[in-house]
C-alpha cells in the first residue's frame, strides 16, 4: 500500500476512533485495512476510507471493526497480584461496607478482553459477601472485540489464563475437561457481557447499564489511544462512577490527566483514583494538560500515608523543562508497587496539600529525597 495512503489512514483512525498509530504498528495497520477491505468487499482503498470517514451508523460500525483488529487482548485471572491484593484487602470490603444496609454493588470490568478479569472480580465477591445471593449485585465486563466477548461467555480457558491464579483457586472454581478449565456456573452467572466502544459510545447511560458503578476497572487499555482521547474517556468513566467510587487504571496510565472528579489515593499496592462527592460536574470537552504542566507536589517533610489523596497544585512561573525527564521519572514511580521509592536515586516526589484538585504542573522537586518506611508508609522529607 502506498505510504502516503497509509499515512492518510492513520491520521483519519486517529481522528475517528482516537487510537494512537505508532510507527512500529503501522505493518499491523496495513494488514488490518486489507483484511477489513476484503470483509466488506470493498474494491480499492480509496471506496474503503471513504467509508471510513463517513459518519453514518455504517461508517461508525466499521470504525469499531477496525479499532478492534488494532488492539491486542492480554488477560488472565487476576493479573497484577499488587492490584489484587488491593481490592481484596482494601476497596472491595470498604464498598461492601458502604452498601450494605441497600445490598448492592456495581462493578465494570471496562476492555476485559476474553473475560479473565470481571470473572476474578466476581470470585472475589463471591468470597467476600456470603449472603451474596441476597444482593443486587452487577459485573459487567465490555470491550470493543465481540469474538473475545464471545470467548468470554463460554468460560472456557487454557492453561495460560492461570499463570497467575492463587493457590486452590482453580481446584475450586474451575473443572478440567480435556486440556481445558470450564469455569464454575455460579461464577459465570454473576458477570454479564456487552459490547462498548470507550471514546464512540455515550455513557453514563441507563439503556446501557452504565451508571452509578461503586468499582470501574480500566486497566492496560488507554496505552493505545492519544492524549486527547484519554481525557475524554478518563472524564466519562468519571461521571459513570458512584460519589465515592473508585477507578483502578493500568500503573500510570492516568499520570497527565487531571479531572475534577477524580481524587487520587496512594496505597502501597497502586496508586487509585476516587470519585469525589461533590464536585462541579466537568464539561464534555475536559482537556488533556500539556506534560509540562503535570505534577504532584507536596510541603517538605511531609508523609505520604498509605490512603492518602494525592492533590495537585499551580504552576509557579518559571522554566522547568529541563527538569522535565527527571521529573516525569519520578512522577511515574508513584503508580508502581511501593518498592519502586527505594530505588529512586534523584530527589523525591512532593505532594502538596490544598483544597481540590487543580489543573497540576510539574514542579523541579529541589533539596529533597525519598525514603521508604518498613511499615509500608513512604516519607519525604528535606535535606538539611
């Protein structure tokens, strides 16, 4: 295919679904327009960009058929034990708690791929509510791809789903059955399957069942959409949570996005993000900041508790870009488990302290270093 058409395909995919083509994807694009051309049975390249770009439900249609072909679907039953643990030990018994006295709980799995994660979340909730029966409780697990939804309602996997399954999980909830593990009834009945598109559909939205979620998980999935793009997803998952709702991302997928909705919380584990109870609601067209402008900071010789809600502040007037890349670093640190700080040679990451979330920036962290507690608590203190 001609370069300069795929490049003119690149930036309309870019523009239509808000997907990010990088160079080293550009042999996977080219692939999937072709296969795409051969499945409408379009005659050129041309007839097939046109209908592309053409804004009709047909058109709208075909951008998720492409879309689809350019992401990759990577899961397994509970993947990122540190992220696990969290919810295990943390958010799920404190959402429990709050929704107990209604006995009811609305969790999204948001790209779940062949369904690895909405069925670990639901085996969670079977073990930690044992009146569960008696609860209004909703999994829903979406992503783009209707073959992996497909997979995912059969709830039939291979060894390679388990590579990271705690012991007796499998032997529990999981049967053999000629070099397959068919996954416990009880448990595929908790989760229900839809297909979404993050940045085309609209939610919040009753038709879809997409409102007032206590738990969203969206994880390893805004790795391949722009900066524009994960503004506009991050503000409409935040409007879709419960106040006091939490959001789990991918480490660091959400570092320079800064939403009034949003209430970051550190914990040893990951870094979280909590829907805040009363907060203006956003525009739709929330913007993404500059990465210059993005940074967490906070007084000297302060502590960051595990729970803590991290908050941003303004920008002081002067020329941090060459600060910049140590800047980011370190930034990056706080979403990695808690044993990244030990590593960290140049000063530390500050977090400030002030009502709100405001538009953040980076700030050049000067004098200062981290250390690590033993106890899990992650303090920062001034040099003398």
């Amino acid at each position: 295919m001609d370069q300069d058409l795929l490049r003119s395909f690149k930036e309309l995919i870019s523009v239509r679904t808000g997907l990010r083509i990088r160079v080293e994807d550009i042999g996977t694009l080219e692939k999937a327009i072709l296969k795409r051309i051969k499945s409408t049975g379009l005659s050129s390249d041309e007839q097939y960009r046109a209908l592309l770009n053409n804004e009709t439900d047909i058109g709208r249609l075909e951008q998720k058929e492409l879309a689809a072909l350019l992401t990759v679907g990577e899961s397994y039953f509970f993947r990122d034990r540190g992220q696990f643990e969290l919810l295990k030990d943390r958010i799920l018994p404190e959402l429990i708690a709050r929704r107990g006295n209604r006995k009811r709980l609305r969790v999204w799995s948001a790209g779940c791929s062949t369904g690895e994660e909405p069925y670990s979340l639901a085996i969670l909730a079977h073990e930690l509510v044992p009146d569960l029966k008696d609860w209004d409780a909703v999994i829903l697990g979406t992503d783009i791809k209707e073959e992996s939804l497909d997979k995912a309602r059969s709830g039939v996997y291979g060894e390679w789903s388990f590579r990271m399954v705690p012991s007796g999980i499998r032997q529990e909830y999981f049967k053999e059955k000629k070099n397959a593990f068919i996954l416990d009834r009880k448990i595929r009945e908790m989760v229900r399957f839809r297909r979404n598109d993050l940045l085309g559909d609209p939610f919040p939205s009753d038709e879809s069942g997409l409102y007032d979620m206590d738990l969203i998980l969206c994880r390893n999935v805004f790795i391949y959409y722009g900066r524009d793009a994960i503004s506009r997803i991050a503000g409409k998952l935040a409007r879709t949570l419960s106040p006091g709702g939490y959001l789990m991302t991918g480490h660091g997928e959400l570092f320079f996005v800064a939403h009034e909705l949003l209430r970051p919380r550190m914990f040893p584990e990951s870094l979280v993000y909590e829907r805040a109870e009363t907060v203006r609601e956003p525009a739709v067209e929330d913007r993404m900041p500059a990465v210059e402008d993005v940074c967490l900071t906070a007084p000297a010789g302060s502590h960051v508790a595990e729970g803590a809600v991290l908050k941003a502040s303004p920008a002081p007037a002067t020329d941090v870009k060459k600060d910049l890349g140590h800047d980011i670093a370190r930034l990056r640190a706080f979403s990695r488990p808690a044993r990244t700080l030990k590593r960290l040679k140049r000063p530390g990451l500050l977090l400030p302290e002030g009502p709100g979330i405001s538009r953040p920036s980076i700030l050049p962290a000067r004098r200062a270093q981290t250390s690590a507690s033993v106890k899990g608590q992650r303090t920062i203190s001034k040099r003398p």
